[in-house]
C-alpha cells in the first residue's frame, strides 16, 4: 500500500480549517507538516503513525544497547 501524501501548509492555514486537517490525518492518513515562513514548525500524524514511531525508536534504542 503507498504512502499517503505529505501536505504542507501555513500554521494559520491548520488552525482556519483544523477539523478539515483533523480528518485528513485520521481518515486518509496525510503527514500534515506546518510551516511558517516557509520553515517546518510541526508534523500531525495519525496516532497509528505516531505509536509506530515510537515502537520503532524503542527496538532502535534496545539495539544499540
């Protein structure tokens, strides 16, 4: 299965339309990355996304031990 699409967008954009974000993180599951002045500031995951992340830093950081 490919990856959903990255989408960026300004931080005043999210917080306008942050149902609307909202749903594309849940439902499609976009990455949202959130700039200012063209400079990343944040990243929204899905909770899916983000526990996976974790899961996989943990076994990363076990690795290394």
């Amino acid at each position: 299965m490919p990856e959903p699409a990255e989408l960026r967008m300004g931080v005043s954009d999210a917080r306008a339309n942050l149902t609307e974000v909202i749903a594309k993180v849940r439902l499609l599951g976009q990455r949202v990355v959130l700039t200012r002045r063209e400079k990343e500031q944040a990243v929204i995951v899905s909770p899916d996304f983000y526990r996976q992340a974790l899961d996989d830093r943990a076994r990363l950081e076990s690795l290394e031990k």
